[in-house]
C-alpha cells in the first residue's frame, strides 16, 4: 500500500528535535562489516527503511542481523556468498557496497544492478575501474555484475571524479589485498571518515580518510567492534532550512557543526539569524527580510547537492531572483515541478534553476520523485496556505527517520494515511 502524508500550512515551529545517524553513512558501514571474522555491533542506527532492506541482504548473505532500537549487531561468522539478484538489491543504490565488501573479503560477488532516487544517470564505472586495477575481472552476465579475483592486489588509483560511493567501495575491496592501494582524488565527505574508523576498529590500515588521498594497506583479517555512527549533516541541514522557514526557535540537537559550515553560512547569507552551541543549532527563523541568493553544489566540504533541493523552497520565499547550479546531478530539478504547482516561479535551465521570490504557496497535491525532492516538499507544505499532501511518501522515509514525530513534536500538523 501506497501513503500519503498531509500537512496543513501556517503552524509555527517550536522546540527541539534531535539528528539522527548518518544514513550516507549507514548505508556504507552495514555492508562493511562483513569484512569481519566476527560480530560487529554499530551504536545509533536511524530507522529508514534503507536499513530494513540492507538487513534482508546480509541475512541472504547467512549473516545474523539483531536490531534493538537503534544498536544493530551482525555477526558474519557463517556468511555464504550468494549471487545477490533479490529485489532487495532494487531498493537502494549503497547495496553496490556489498560488491566491494564481498569482493574484498571472498574475492567473489554476482550482484544485480543497484536501484536507488533517480538524479539522472548513475554509473558505477569508477567502482568497476577500481576492482580491476585490484586485479577482478568484471563482466556483466544477465543483468549482473560478475566480480571476481584470484588475488587482490594493491594499486594506485585516480578517479576522474570525486565519487564518494566509488571512494568507499575501492576501500572496502583494497583492506585485504595484497600490498598498497593508494586512491587519489578520494572524496572527503564525513561518511568516508566514519567508514574509515569503522574499518579501522576492524584492525584495517588507512591513512589519510577526509584528504583526497587515501592510503590502505592490505591486512590479513579483520576482526569484530563496536562502532557509533555519526550524526546525519543532511537530516541536520534538512531541518534547519525547515526551521528558517517555519520555525519561531527551533533547536536542532545532535549535530557536528563543522560538517554544516556551507548549509549554516547560506543560511546567514539569506537573512536568517542561527546560534552553535557545542552540538546544537539554534535557529530563529521567518520569512521576513529573506535575501535571494546563489547557491552552486560541490564535493564536501561545498554546499551538499542533497541540501539544493530543500533549500531551493526556502529560496522561493527569498525577495529577488536565486540562481541554484547543480554541479554534482545535473537533472536534480524534478522538485522545482512539484514547487511551481503550489505557486513558485522557477526556471529550469540545463543544470541550473531560477527561483523568482518571494511566492506564497498554496497546498496541493504534490508527489516526492525522490528523498530530497521529498523534503523539498515538506518545507514547502509546512509554509503553504492550507493542506499539501505528499505521495510516494516511501522516498521520504528511506532517509528521515520518524519525520512524522520529529515534526509533530515542534508543533506542525501532519497526518498519514494509505491509498490504494
Ligand atoms: C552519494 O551518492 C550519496 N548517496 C548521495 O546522496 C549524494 O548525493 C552523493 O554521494 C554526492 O554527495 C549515498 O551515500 C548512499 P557519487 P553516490 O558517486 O556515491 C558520478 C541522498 O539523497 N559518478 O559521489 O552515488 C555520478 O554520476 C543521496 O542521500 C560517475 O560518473 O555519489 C554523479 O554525477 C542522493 N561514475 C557524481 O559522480 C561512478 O562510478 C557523484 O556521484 C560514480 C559516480
């Protein structure tokens, strides 16, 4: 069954609402622990439904997986590496990382093509060139990439682009090859990092995480921990533009600023008053006074693309003309469509946009085309005159936990129901 959820316009925002972890990270350290000899238990894990579908894998892997709130345990002791072709690969683009964990720890994995938001193409060839410079051969066989090697060994590999899932998943074949691997133009996102002292608790041997050269150093086994996942930069900056827009005082608690810095600078470019203190934002938000401005996406540590699309419906209250360059997904605009339907002005332009402010917007009908575009339209229904209602409300949940609560809570008006 299909839900929907409806908001009604105009409540104001208050209190505090505490980040969960890191889905970009999540994603990322579940398939890593099969790399271990034994139990790896992972502290602070969001509940989306991302999780859900990474723990149907790793049980067809024969792995067990106990979820407890928020602490998963998954204990890779007795692993039997099936081809993975379930639909459960289908549910989200990071299963990709099974392939590299796979390949590094049974020099082995058949995998059917990863699923996952469409922002337009989406190749893995950067992933692919990295498990052959590691000595795999890769073919793709009725819908399946068949990856294996007879040994893994270390190499130097540049990527033409700072792919942050390429970056991750050359890691996790690279920890127990044979010798260096040394990847140059890494991406430097704070999820890397995260994964990189996961596997590092492990007993891997990396240098240079959150740099964009990575050194590994193959080890012959990895062994069980305990790790804690870091908070979520993008569920962060997600509601403090929610805030901006409909908050009074909105605290957003469970926050690592450094990781915000681009998101929390735009905002003040905007006009809208914030206070850091220690891991808490506190933002005073309006629509009053809000300035147009010009945002470009860019690799960490610039402006994040999964933060454009929400923060383009702020831009839609901003007086004046914003220009948005998406340099990451070019096609990222499939929210500006939903957002003229509730009364914004916005010009698509290749990979640009031009948000016309400010526009009062109406609550409609409007369907998430993907997670951010989701949240996108969640900001926009919370400053809307009457009731939006949001469909495909499934994309919405693989990356905000319990977005339902955490909004009820400060004050907004939500419902959700199913439909045929
Ligand atoms: C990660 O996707 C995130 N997903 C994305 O978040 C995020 O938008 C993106 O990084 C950029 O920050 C996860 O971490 C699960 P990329 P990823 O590889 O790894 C091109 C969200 O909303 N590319 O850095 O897929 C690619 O086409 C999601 O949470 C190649 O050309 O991003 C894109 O233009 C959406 N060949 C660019 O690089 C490759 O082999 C960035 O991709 C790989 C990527």
């Amino acid at each position: 069954m299909a839900e929907v959820i409806a908001i009604e316009g105009g409540h104001k925002l208050n209190g505090t609402v505490v980040v969960s972890g890191a889905k970009n990270a999540t994603v990322a350290l579940i398939p890593a622990t099969v790399l271990a000899d034994g139990p790896v238990t992972i502290y602070g894990v969001p509940e989306i439904s991302d999780v859900d579908a990474l723990g149907v894998l790793l049980k067809e892997l024969n792995c067990n997986v106990a979820l407890e709130e928020d602490t998963l345990i998954i204990d890779p002791t007795h692993l039997e590496n099936i081809s993975l072709v379930s639909e459960a690969v289908d549910k989200l683009r990071a299963s990709y990382y099974l392939m590299g964990a796979l390949l590094g720890k049974c020099k082995k994995v058949t995998m059917r093509a990863p699923g996952g938001c469409f922002l337009g193409p989406r190749p893995i060839d950067l992933h692919i060139k990295g498990f052959e410079a590691l000595g795999a051969t890769v073919e793709f066989v009725n819908g399946c990439h068949v990856i294996e090697a007879k040994e893994l060994k270390g190499a130097t590999i540049y990527l033409d682009f700072a792919s942050v899932g390429a970056t991750i998943n050359i890691m996790l074949a690279a920890v127990k090859a044979t010798g260096r691997t040394i990847i140059e133009n890494a991406a430097k996102e704070p999820e890397i990092i995260d994964v990189v002292n996961l596997l590092t608790k492990m007993g891997a041997n990396i240098r240079g995480a959150g740099t964009d050269t990575i050194t590994i150093d193959g080890v012959e086994s990895l062994h069980g921990c305990d790790h804690e996942i870091i908070p979520d930069r993008i569920e962060a900056g997600t509601f403090l533009v929610i805030a901006a827009a409909a908050g009074e005082k909105v605290i957003v608690q469970n926050v690592i600023p450094q990781h915000l810095e681009a998101v929390t600078s735009k905002l003040r470019e905007m006009g809208t008053k914030m206070e850091i203190v220690g891991d808490s934002i506190i933002v005073y938000g309006g629509l009053d006074n809000l300035v147009a401005t010009d945002i470009r996406t860019q690799i960490y540590p610039g402006f994040a693309t999964d933060l454009q699309q929400p923060l383009t419906t702020l831009l839609t209250q901003a007086s004046g003309c914003s220009q948005v360059v998406e340099t990451i997904y070019p096609e990222r605009f499939k929210h500006c469509d939903e957002l003229n339907k509730m009364g914004a002005n916005i010009e698509k332009c290749d990979s640009m946009a031009y948000i016309h402010g400010s526009t009062p917007l109406t609550g409609t009908s409007v369907q998430a085309t993907d997670l951010r575009c989701g949240a996108a339209l969640v900001v926009a229904a919370l400053i809307a005159n009457g009731v939006t209602e949001i469909g495909n409300v499934y994309h919405i949940d693989r990356g905000y936990s319990n977005i339902d609560q955490k909004l009820i809570s400060l004050g907004a008006r939500i419902t959700r129901r199913e439909i045929d």
